[in-house]
C-alpha cells in the first residue's frame, strides 16, 4: 500500500519491510517487543505529518 503522502513513500516501504520482518521472526515466536522498528516509524510519522498538514 502507498503512503498518504508521496514524499514519505521510501519511508513507509522501509518501515513496512522491518513490520514484516519483526511480525514473522519476533511476534510469531512470542517476542512483542516491536521497538525494533519504533525509530523508522516515528520518522514515517514525522514525514506524514508535514507532508499532510
């Protein structure tokens, strides 16, 4: 799925890949700790967020 705002593309790529990556080799394996990708996503959300507002 495309981000809301192209500018943020690569970033929402780059996060949904370490989502991914986290939900098969941590989550299914009973780790929940997902602040793997929490640095990723708080840019992405940064990104959108000016690029919406």
């Amino acid at each position: 799925m495309n981000s809301v705002s192209q500018e943020c593309q690569e970033l929402k790529f780059s996060y949904d890949a370490c989502f991914n990556k986290w939900f098969r080799e941590h989550f299914l394996r009973g780790n929940s700790d997902a602040s793997v990708c929490s640095e990723i996503f708080a840019d992405y959300q940064k990104c959108v967020k000016v690029g919406t507002g």
